[in-house]
C-alpha cells in the first residue's frame, strides 16, 4: 500500500481532482468541530478554508490538509464559553504568532524528541475527547429554557440515524472508493432525515424542537436559545468540558422567556456572504494586559496542540510519499494561516490526518490540491448554506464517532506485556490526563517529562567498572556507561578510597560525562582519595 502512494506522480488533474474530495470530505467535519468548540458552524468553515488555503501554499508539506480539528476545538471551548467568542479570535491570532516564531527559530526539529509512546497516548486521549464531546449533540432545550437530554422516540430515531451513518462509512469502502464514505453516509442520512422529518408526526418531536430529526439548524436555534436564557438568567452557559448542567430549580421568568422568543432560524442561520474582519462582526475585547493574560494561556496551548498534531502528521506523509517535508517551513505556514483565520473571524486549526490521508490516496501531491479543496469548501459555504443546514446531527455524531474510532489505536491495547511497562505506563498516564482535563500540549509535556524520567532512572544503573590490579600494584578501575546527574550515587559506590592502594587508576575511556552533577561526582572523588594521601590518575 505504501508503495501505491508513492508510485503515483503529481500532476495537475490528480491534484484538481483529490481537492475537489477533500473538500466534500471536510463540510462535515467542519460543522462537527464547531459543534464541539462552541461556536457557529460557518466559523468552522471559514477555519477550514484559510488553514486549507494557506498552509497549501506557505507551509512545509504539499499534499497535506489542514482545517479546523477537534484537537484545537476542545481547547477553545471553554475560553468562548467562560469569556465570550470575542476573546477566540485574538487568541487565535497570538497562536499563529507564536507558531511563526516557533518556526523562525527552527524548532520544529523538536518533534523528535516526542517518544512513541506518548504519541500513542497522545491521539488515544484526543480520541476519547472527541467522543465525550459527542453527548452534547444529544440535548434539547426544555421549557425552562435550560439544555436536557433527549427522550423517547426522537432519542432512538437519532440514535438509529447515527448506527446507519457509521455503517454506512463502515462498509462502502468495500464496494467503492468512487467517492469519500464519509460524503456519501452525509447524502444518505439527510435524504433519510428529510423524509423522516415530512412523514413522522410532529408531535413525536422534543419539546421545542420543530423536526423529530435534530438537524444543524434546529441545533443552531438550541443552541443560541440555551445561551439566551443563561444570559437573561446571568450565568455560564457551560462549564467548559461538555453538556451545560441542568438546573434543577431554574425558572421561566418573563425576561427568560423573552430571551428565548428572540431566538429565530432566521436569526441563526448560516450566512452565506464572504468572511470579514472579525472587529466588523463581533465587539472588540479591551486591548489590555488583562485580556492578555486571559488569551495567552490558551494561545499557548493551542500553538503547541497545532503543531504537535501538524508535525505529527507531517512524518506521516513523509512516510507514506517517501518524501522529505520541512517541519520549520510547516510551523511559518500554521501561524500565518492562523493569524489570518483569527482576523477572519475563525476558531483556528491545524493538520488534519484523515483528510491528509484522503487527498494522498486520491492523487493529491502537490500544493494545488489543498489549494482546491479551500476554494471549493468556500464556494460550498456562499452557494449551499442552506443546505448544509439540513444536515442532521445524527449523521454528523456518525462521523465523528467514526473520526474517534480511526484516530484511537487500537493496536496499543494488544501491546500490553509485549512492550516495556514503563512504556505502556507513559500512554497510560498522556491518554488519562488528556481524557480527564481536556489539556493536550500539557498531557504531551507530562509525557516527555515522565519519559525522560524513566530513561534517565534505567540508565542510572548502567555504570559499572571493571576493577583489576596492574603489573605496579596499583589499582585500576574501568568505568562503563554514563555518568550523569541520575548515576552520580551509583559512581561513588563504586570506589573504596580508604582501602585502596596508593596508585588508583580510573578510566574513563568507555564511559561519557554528560553533565556538571557528573564533573561535581568526580572533583569530589578526587578530594576524598587526595586525603586518603592516594595517587591521582
């Protein structure tokens, strides 16, 4: 199969032709992602045409995709949430900054440095956030105008749709690859949906819900009626890491119900007009230190979450092409395409494996083939929008759950007992911090750091020395492996300054000094045999 990607050359035709799928491919996607950041549809795809646009031709990789991701998308959510979708874009904005720094000072290299297991870990746990993040789709808004899970018949409908959407992403491909699964369980399930939704009596729909199938637009309405009442009410809307908390004792005060009335399809519907600077849509946050601190926590974690998961799949294409990507040139790219999709109005983004895969597989080589797939997904937004708003949740939910099946690796459940412990203890420790606090750059840096722990504890008992007496009588002692902060303790067991002869020889030919705990071990050896009145050598 490798050899199949990499025996297909570039050409124009394959390029034109694979963007025009990837771009099919990342309407749902898209949408989905928004979903679980907290933010309007068309913010999600507006990300994906300025990522996919410009990191086609500014960044390190050709041939690889990038759009908005559920990686970043839990990220932001609690920043919209806890602060407002005014304080996303400058976020967005700090983060390309901080990614073209990144690759201005050549530290893309650092990938390198990120074990496999953590890597491992690292994808299991944006795995299982992706999925929790799905249970929010489930929810209507009730008649206190608070967010509840659905009941009865509209809970088993959507629940059906969403089996019939994974099975369908499931089986095509062992019939067809004419066109993307994913696209063609989206067309199915809507025509289904559609159906459903003129035939079904209405009375089996949720309360306040209009269709018995939930689709895009009826969650649009939800969801903007959910933040309405939490506004009127003067509380949070969420808590930041999945479905908003039903409030038992909440009441349908006048100025609640006003807020709700407000809420129309008309006033949430996606717009199909060009993307604007986000400062003419939405109120400016106060240009202060204090907005500062609040976005830069979250810019951080968002440019390291983008270009792990950037150069992650970087060394995939690399692979899979058997061609060489630049990680610094691909870390300039992400940050100008996010400081442009922060301007625009957008919730940021980065690589996309599954799209990536799917432009390689269908002939996508060069940088015209991302550049077509952003084109094609913007006129998609400024001729189909309302469309895309018959979309129903369930088939999005199916993809989704699909995205989380294709991205956990399954294989590393099989690797127990078949790989060190310690190993298997890091994915462990990445993949649980990731699901519990939704952090994946600080679940990465843990992993590194728990990694290099353990390495530096299984090196430290590999000093040794080979003791034996010259042709002198002196003593000589020669050392093996690293002598560094972790083995110091193990160095100095290793000699007997009060017993030894006069004439003590230690040689270092086959061992290294790594660091200054190292020389500090052997200056303070010194002085011990120097009292003992021994010769050094």
């Amino acid at each position: 199969m490798l050899h199949f990607f990499q025996s297909q050359q570039q050409n124009f035709k394959n390029d034109i032709l694979s963007g025009l799928t990837v771009a099919l491919a990342l309407v749902p996607e898209a949408v989905a992602f928004a979903f679980v950041a907290g933010v309007s549809p068309v913010i999600g795809l507006y990300s994906a045409f300025f990522l996919g646009l410009l990191t086609a031709i500014f960044g390190g990789r050709p041939g690889m995709i990038s759009g908005a991701t559920g990686a970043m998308a839990v990220i932001v959510v609690s920043l919209v949430a806890m602060h407002g979708i005014e304080y996303l874009f400058p976020a967005v904005i700090l983060c390309g900054i901080l990614q073209i720094a990144f690759g201005l000072t050549r530290l893309g290299v650092l990938i390198r440095m990120v074990p496999h297991s953590v890597m491992l870990g690292f994808v299991n746990g944006l795995a299982i956030v992706i999925g929790m993040a799905q249970f929010g789709s489930f929810q209507t808004i009730n008649d206190l105008g608070v967010l509840t899970y659905l009941r009865g018949p509209v809970l088993w409908i959507m629940l059906a749709l969403t089996a019939l959407t994974m099975a369908i992403i499931w089986l095509l491909p062992k019939f067809t690859r004419a066109i993307p699964s994913s696209l063609a369980a989206l067309l199915l399930v809507t025509i289904a949906s559609v159906v459903l939704n003129q035939t079904l009596d209405t009375s089996l729909a949720a309360k306040n819900q209009d269709h018995v199938v939930m689709t895009v637009g009826d969650m649009l309405v939800t969801n903007a009626k959910s933040k309405a009442a939490d506004a009127a009410r003067g509380g949070e809307p969420t808590d930041g890491h999945g479905p908003a908390v039903v409030v038992a004792d909440a009441e349908l005060t006048p100025e609640v119900a006003a807020a709700i009335a407000s809420v129309t399809p008309e006033t949430t519907g996606l717009s199909g007009g060009l993307p604007q600077l986000f400062f003419l849509q939405y109120m400016l946050p106060p240009l202060t230190l204090a907005t500062l601190w609040i976005i830069l926590p979250y810019s951080l974690v968002l440019a390291a979450v983008g270009l792990i998961e950037s150069l992650m799949t970087l060394s995939l294409v690399d692979e899979i092409t058997e061609t060489q990507g630049s990680g610094n040139r691909e870390c300039v790219g992400q940050g100008i395409a996010n400081v442009v999709c922060g301007l625009f109005g957008g919730m940021g983004g980065c690589a996309m494996i599954g799209q990536s895969l799917i432009n390689v597989n269908s002939g996508g080589r060069g940088r015209l083939s991302g550049i077509t797939a952003a084109v094609c997904l913007l006129a998609f937004v400024l001729f189909l929008a309302p469309w895309i708003e018959m979309i129903p949740m369930a088939a999005l939910v199916g993809v989704m759950f699909m995205v989380v099946i294709g991205t956990f690796e399954w294989a590393s459940i099989q690797t127990f007992g078949k790989v060190p412990i310690s190993d298997y203890f890091v994915m462990l420790v990445v993949a649980g911090y990731t699901a519990v606090m939704h952090d994946l750059a600080t679940a990465v840096i843990l992993g590194v750091i728990v990694s290099a722990l353990v390495f530096a504890w299984q090196h430290s008992k590999n000093i040794g020395a080979d003791i034996k007496v010259n042709e002198l009588g002196g003593k000589v002692y020669q050392l093996h492996g690293p002598l560094f902060f972790a083995s110091v303790s193990s160095f100095k067991k290793l000699f007997d300054p009060e017993n030894d002869p006069d004439d003590v020889v230690i040689d270092f030919y086959y061992t290294r000094v790594y660091d200054q705990s190292g020389l500090e071990a052997i200056t303070g050896l010194t002085e011990k045999y120097e009292q003992q009145g021994n010769i050094w050598c």
